[in-house]
C-alpha cells in the first residue's frame, strides 16, 4: 500500500490532479446541500481546499498558482463572451450610475480600514493585506506587496510584516460575506426571482425594441401605385413588410412593389412604431396574412457558416431575392428587426418568410446546421486570452506611485472577451461557443480558482487564529466586507432604484469576487448580474490596486 500513501503525500503530477479532484468532487457536491433553503453553491470548494491544506494535503506551489490564474482567466474571459452583446446598451443605459456606486464600495472600504488602523493601531501594511484578503482582490494584495518592496528598496526604514497572513485569514469571509449581503438584501426587500427576471428582460428590451407583427390595410391615396420602398422612406423606423395580399394572392415583396387600395401588408416593426404606421399606411385589418392559407411559410434558421458572418445582410446577392424576406433575428436571446445594415454572427437565429424552395435555399446558404454549433471555434477563444493576458500586463504609470498598476489576469481577459463577443465578427473572428459549453468552460474555471485558493490558504490558517492576532484580524476583515457592501446596497436600491440582479453584479464586481458572482448568476438562473459585474469590474479592480498602494504610501 506504499503507492496509495506516496500518492496521497509525494509531489507529482498523479498528486496534484487527486488534490484538486477530491477537492472539486466534494466541494461541488457539498454545494448542493440547502440549509434553511439556502446554499452556498460551489464557494464549497474553496472551504474543502481549506481543510485539505490544514491537513497537509499540498500541492506544489508554481502548480497551485498555475491552475489559480488559469482557471480564473477561464472564468472571466467565459463571462465575457456571454455577456458581451448586451454589455455596451448596459454601459450606455446605467454605465456612470453603477460605476459610482461600485466606487462608492471602494471609498467605503478604504475608510474603515483606515479607521480600524487609528483606532487599533494595527500596522497599515497589515491592514491592507486584511482589507485585500477582506474583498477577495488578489491583484490589490501584490500592488500592496509592491508598494512596500519599492520603500524599503528607496532606502526607507519600514517594516516588512507578511501581509499574505492578513489577506488569509480575512479571505474566507470575504467570500461567504458577499454572499450573506445578498441573501440578507434579498430577503429584507422581499425580492421575487420570477418578477424580477421578468423586468430584467424588459430593461433589456428598452435598449432593442422587441419586434411585433401588424396587419395594416392600404388606404393613404398617397401610396397608392407607389413602391413600397416608399413606405420605408417616409417612417424612420425599423420596419420590414414580409408579405402583401394583392388580388386574392399572398406574396413576397421588395421594395419595388407597387402598391394599391385595398391592399394587406404586414408588418414587422417595434410595437410602439405600429401608431405611426396606422398613419402613414391605413387602419388595422381584420385579415391576418399569417393564418391565411398560401404558399408563402416561415422559418427560423441558424447561421452556421461563416462565409455569410462578414458582410452586411444588403451586400450579399442572396438577401435581393423577392421570393423570401427576412423579418427579424435572435441573438444572445434578443429579437430585434432585420435591416440591411444588420451583419450575421454565428449563432443568430434568423426568420425568413417566402416561398418554401427559395427559404429551403436560403437555410442552405446560412448553414442551418446545428452539429456544427456543437464544436466550440477554440482557436478564437485562446487567442483572445493571449490578447487578454498581454493586455492585462500592460503597466500604467501613474504619478506620485512607485509601483507601474496593471489590470491583472482577470481584468484583461474580461476586457478582451467583451469586445471579441462584440466586434470580432467585424474583424473576421468568430468567437463563438454554444451555451453549454460556455457553462462547462465556466464553471472549469471557477472550481480551479476556488480550490487553488483553499489549498493555498489553509495550512497556517488554524495556527493564525489560535496563537496570533488572527481573531482581531479576522474582525477586522468582517467590518471592512459588511460596512461598505450594506451601505451601497441599501443606496443602490432606495436612491438609484437599482433592481436585485443589478445589485448583485454590483456587489460581486465592487468585490472582484468571482464566487459571488457564480452564486448571483445561480440565484438568478439567468446572465444578469454578470452584465452588470463586467459593467464596473474594470474601474473596480484599477481602484482597487490604487487605493492598496497609496495605503501604503500615504500612511
């Protein structure tokens, strides 16, 4: 039984891959356990990293840092691709609001460590290890850890105290904080998951107006025997006609159409436009061209090619067809209407209506095939984590602090996968993955990190809170999690009327707290608050690592 014991206590790669999976197995599992119907989802699996490293269960340290940055960068560079579509009508609706606010979680946090550090007289090295270790900002803790280096390197006499013991005993409730301000900020504003999912989709839908259908009746004599482009012309709106009842015929049209009296068109347009189109075109028919029975059918088709991705819809010879029309296209779980500016991605759903043998050829030209879909294009994904990892190491020089700030491993990536997931079709990548294989991307990710975090964190745990000021610290770190993520809560929902997934992206990203915001994303059953964490992450994390140097440097 010799090599079960070596392999349970003798570094090697055998070692380190039983470490990690017993620590995922059972923290995942553990994660579904609900007390009082709540659970702390897989944050389990930072606190059996824990117990695992308190009982010497140890990995390598150049491996535990490996797979801690590597599944962090998985992790928010995941969040990125599914959030980004919808995150640049976020930044422009709420942007400056919940950057403040996020801000404002900063400045609070800072003020009361600076306070505790008054009133205790607690080193203020220590106590930025505390506050770092405290809203879980890993990156804060090295600009700290810097910040002093570059002192004693200029020639200054300071003390040198191990901040990583701070930021390890303040860690493990600055995790499970978060997460208690969220329940607590949910059961005290009687908050209804259902409800709010429902007004979430609508804020969404503010931004790109859900399409709706009408059946108008031409009776303006100034249509009659116009082409129907002229209709377009006249309305500044988002509109599409996909059929026209002309003589007892329903038919396809474009925009040479003539129209006449009496004719039925219906419309694809935003339902707030269907006002102006009364006006313009005629009352409301009784007649309801979809049920009519025609030649003419609809279908949803699914962009799998990517030889249709990289031009507007009006620049490919395909779409000038009058046998079929588009209508309207789903993307990222938003419909909004087609117009010939509109550029495919893949993944779009797309509804055509027309003749069936010329949708039939159309569904050809834009792929349709589902299988393809199912095999993730992974060449654009690590590529964008090369441009994230670069980017995230670019330093800054910023005057008066000693130490270059860098937006880190996780805010580069994040960055990146935004804007891949928002412009890269422009730019000829395709970064697409489907939903599932996002979440198994994700939650990879997340796991890693967590259990990285709890075998680095546990070994000198117990013996900090015994024998040492631990418990003082582990207070103080209570303070600085609680105090700012109440008060901003509190103001995020009673001044700026901010709804509960809001607040909680807020909170997650005001703490950097990867695991807050898989505890959100779970609650809410849906991508909302990660909108928002990508929202104020940026900002967040830059003052973050500022306000850990200038702690150091100022006091």
């Amino acid at each position: 039984m010799n090599w079960l014991l070596e392999l349970f206590t003798k570094d090697s790669v055998a070692h380190a891959v039983l470490i990690y999976g017993l620590v995922i197995a059972i923290g995942v599992t553990l994660g579904k356990v609900k007390i009082f119907n709540i659970s702390l989802g897989i944050t389990w699996v930072l606190f059996v990293g824990i117990i695992a490293s308190h009982f010497h269960l140890l990995i390598n340290k150049e491996v535990e840092h490996f797979a801690r940055e590597f599944g962090l960068i998985l992790f928010v560079y995941s969040i990125g691709l599914q959030v980004g579509p919808g995150f640049v009508s976020s930044l422009k609706k709420q942007g400056l609001s919940l950057n403040i606010l996020a801000a404002g979680v900063v400045l609070t946090g800072v003020l009361v460590t600076v306070t505790i550090h008054y009133i205790t007289n607690t080193p203020i090295a220590v106590m930025a290890g505390i506050m770092s270790g405290a809203v879980t900002n890993t990156p804060g803790l090295g600009a700290a850890q810097q910040a002093l280096a570059d002192l004693k390197a200029s020639g200054l006499n300071v003390e040198t105290p191990n901040l990583g013991l701070g930021y390890a005993v303040a860690y493990p409730f600055g995790v499970i904080g978060i997460i208690l301000v969220l329940i607590f900020l949910r059961y005290i504003f009687k908050v209804d998951l259902s409800k709010e999912k429902a007004a979430h989709k609508e804020r969404l839908l503010q931004g790109m107006p859900a399409p709706s259908t009408i059946n108008l009746e031409i009776d303006n004599p100034q249509l009659f025997n116009q082409p129907l482009k002229v209709i377009k012309s006249i309305i500044n709106t988002k509109i599409v006609i996909s059929r026209i009842y002309h003589d007892g015929e329903i038919s396809t049209p474009d925009s040479e159409t003539i129209l006449h009296e009496g004719d039925i068109i219906l419309a694809v347009a935003p339902k707030e436009d269907f006002g102006k189109l009364k006006i313009l075109v005629g009352k409301e028919s009784e007649v309801d061209l979809i049920k009519m029975k025609s030649n003419i059918i609809s279908r949803r088709i699914v962009v799998t090619k990517e030889e249709v991705t990289y031009k507007t819809i009006g620049s490919q010879r395909f779409i000038n067809n009058q046998d079929f029309t588009i209508t309207r296209i789903s993307r990222a779980g938003i419909e909004f209407v087609a117009t010939t500016d509109t550029i495919f991605q893949i993944g779009d759903i797309v509804t055509a209506v027309g003749r069936e043998e010329a949708v039939t050829l159309f569904a050809k030209v834009l792929g349709n095939s589902l299988k393809r879909l199912d095999h993730p294009n992974l060449a654009p994904i690590f590529f964008g984590i090369v441009i994230g990892v670069l980017f995230g190491s670019i330093p800054f020089a910023v005057p008066g602090i000693p130490a270059p700030v860098k937006i880190g491993l996780a805010g580069g990536p994040l960055i990146v996968a935004i804007l891949m997931s928002r412009f890269g079709p422009k730019l000829y990548l395709t970064p697409y993955v489907t939903q599932g294989a996002n979440l198994m991307l994700r939650e990879i990710g997340i796991v890693l990190f967590l259990a990285s975090v709890g075998l680095s964190s546990g070994e000198h745990f117990v013996e900090i809170l015994v024998n040492g000021d631990g418990l003082y610290w582990m207070s103080y770190g209570v303070m600085i999690t609680l105090i700012p993520l109440l008060i901003m809560g509190f103001v995020a929902k009673l001044v700026f009327k901010c709804s509960y997934f809001e607040i909680c992206g807020l909170l997650s990203g005001a703490s950097t707290d990867p695991p807050a915001l898989a505890f959100a994303t779970y609650s809410a059953g849906s991508d909302a608050p990660a909108i928002t964490y990508a929202t104020v992450y940026p900002l967040t994390m830059i003052l973050r690592i500022l306000m850990a140097q200038m702690m150091i440097l100022i006091f």
